[in-house]
C-alpha cells in the first residue's frame, strides 16, 4: 500500500519515512488537521512512503535570515522575526515578541491597565523612521497584565496582548520558542536583546532608528542580587560587569533571547535596570520560564511552543520545533503533528 500525503500549504517543512501498514495504522485524518493538508491511499505497494508535516507552517524559534541597544549593533531586516514593536499616539515606547499567531509576550510596566484602547502593534518592522515593505500591524483586543505584579519591586513583570486578527508567518515575522518550566540558563550562557530604545541613558536612537542588537551573557540570581538586592526567581539577568551593552529605555518588553542549534529561546522579557549599561549593573527581565502554566491560561488553543533550556544547552523531544501545541495521538508512531 502506499500513501500519499498531498500539502495545501506551499511553505512547509517535510521529512519522508517508511513505515509499513500495520506500523503507521492511518484511519483518519482529524478535523483539526484536515484543513491543512489531504491523504490519499492507494493499496499498491506494501511499504507506506509518508511524509510527515512536523509543523504545518513555521517552526517557533527560527529565523532564517538571521546569520548570527546599548553597545550594540544595526539588526539586518528579518534577523528577529518575532520582535514586535507597541506604539501609542506618541509612537514607539515597547517592545514584544510574537509567540503565536495572535498573542504577544511583553512587560507589565508598559501599560498602566488592562485598556487595550489606542495602541498598535508592528511585526516585522525594520526601522522607526523609513520604509518598512515587510510589516503588518494590528490593534488590541486584549491587555492581560500579570496580577501579581508590582510596580515596586518590579516582580512579575509580565503581560500578554492579543491581537484584532491574527497574522501570516513568513521570513519576517515568526514566533518565539518559550523556556519552559524549569529551564536553567547557567551563568555566562551568551543570549542576544533587541530593540528600538535609547542608545545610552536620555540619547534616542539615531535616524533611521534600526532595530539594534546586542550579545550579553547570562548573569547568575546569586551576582545579580549582589547589585541590586530583592532579585527573585521570577527575574533573570544578562550584562557585561564591565558594562557598555544593555537594554535601555524603549527596549523594556522586548526579547533576551538564547540559541540552542537553530532554534532560538525566549528566556526573558526586559524589565528594568541601574541606568543603561552601567557596570556591575547588568539588565534585568521576567523569567520566561517561570509563567507557563499562567500563559497557557489565558491562551486555550494554538498554544505558543514551550521548550526546555537545561544547563548543558540540550532542548528536550516533543514540541520543541512546533509554532503551537501538538498532539501526540494522531497516529500510533511517535512523530507530531503541529495541530495550531
């Protein structure tokens, strides 16, 4: 017998197996997946030929133009294709990272309610100032603020946005991988920021204003409280102790994000910090991985991809490469499918 799995989607991924009848037991394809892609059997061949759909459009946490703030540098037009940009009437003053199709993770501190009222977000912005063929925009349907947080301590720093409408994955705009419960990100463990905020404390970024980049390395709780006091595990830091690279006003809800092959993880949201990248005061920001359980929460279905970070860099199996959930029962070999 042989299968032929015919896509509906022209961007996909595929990897081919071979498996016979007996082994793969396809029935059915379930409503949910339907709508993505069609099966066709025939009964001529006793080897099944089945290529399997891992994740029906964009893999969370890749970015394929990527070859690689304070401190930092010009990011060329797609290298962080989740990063988002939140404006007001006054314009930029956020950032974010895309984690579905529809939900955006940022900072608590960026908005003073739950008012999703007059604000406007970019996805696969470029520059503040020019051009930027490859973006989209959406309204807010929705601000969900962290209940706990605290405006004094800054702990729980967190927020989620749901978009008016959901928006098309492409080069330029992709979701992140999220660090799951539980993940270690071990001291020196290099991550990248990004952002549009001031260059140096009360310097804006310069005309054109381009996304800008930065390398810090991960700084541990223990140190970081050495600097600040009242570090709780809700919070991770990066920074150089000499200072010179640091996220700084404009980049607060933006992504601290770290690379395992070639997959990227969100570990932190930007939080706050002593000036802009003052030595021995490394940036802080919310722990990703510490709000799992709250953002599957609020976010039912075509959940983000949460992936474990351990201290030797590993990601763990299952839906580390999926842009939602995934279902393991679909059928009885064990490959995912990304139902979102």
């Amino acid at each position: 017998m042989s299968f032929k799995l015919v896509l509906s989607h022209s961007e996909v991924s595929l990897t081919t197996y071979s498996r016979t009848f007996s082994e793969l037991q396809l029935t059915r394809i379930p409503s949910r997946a339907s709508k993505h892609f069609n099966v066709y059997v025939t009964r001529r061949m006793e080897t099944a030929i089945v290529s399997i759909l891992f994740c029906f459009k964009k893999f969370c946490g890749t970015a394929p133009l990527n070859t690689r703030i304070v401190g930092g540098e010009d990011a060329a037009a797609g290298t962080w294709p989740w990063q988002a940009s939140l404006h007001n009437s006054f314009g930029h003053f956020c950032g974010g990272s895309l984690i579905n199709n529809e939900w955006i993770l940022t900072a608590a501190h960026c908005f003073s309610s739950n008012s999703p009222t007059g604000f406007i977000v970019y996805l696969g912005r470029d520059t503040q100032q020019s051009l930027n063929p490859n973006e989209v925009s959406r309204t807010l349907s929705r601000v969900i603020r962290h209940e706990n947080y605290s405006s004094t301590t800054n702990d729980n720093d967190i927020a989620l946005l749901q978009l008016s409408s959901s928006v098309e994955f492409n080069n330029f705009i992709r979701p992140c991988c999220l660090a799951a419960d539980g993940s270690v990100f071990p001291g020196g463990t290099s991550c990248w920021v990004t952002g549009w905020g001031d260059i140096r404390s009360g310097v804006s970024l310069p005309s054109p204003q381009r996304l800008q980049e930065v390398n810090v390395p991960i700084v541990t709780n223990s140190d970081c409280s050495n600097s600040y006091g009242g570090i709780t595990d809700n919070m991770i830091c990066a920074g150089l102790t000499e200072g010179g690279k640091d996220s700084c006003q404009g980049d607060s809800g933006g992504p601290l994000v770290s690379k395992n092959d070639s997959i990227w993880v969100l570990a932190g949201v930007v939080s706050f910090g002593n000036g802009c990248a003052e030595p021995n005061f490394p940036g802080v920001y919310a722990r990703v991985s510490q709000y799992q359980s709250w953002i599957n929460s609020f976010i039912a279905t075509n959940r983000p991809g949460f992936v474990s970070f351990q201290a030797d860099s590993s990601l763990t199996t299952g839906a580390a490469n999926c842009c939602g959930s995934c279902s393991k029962n679909i059928y009885s070999f064990l490959f995912f499918f990304c139902l979102a």
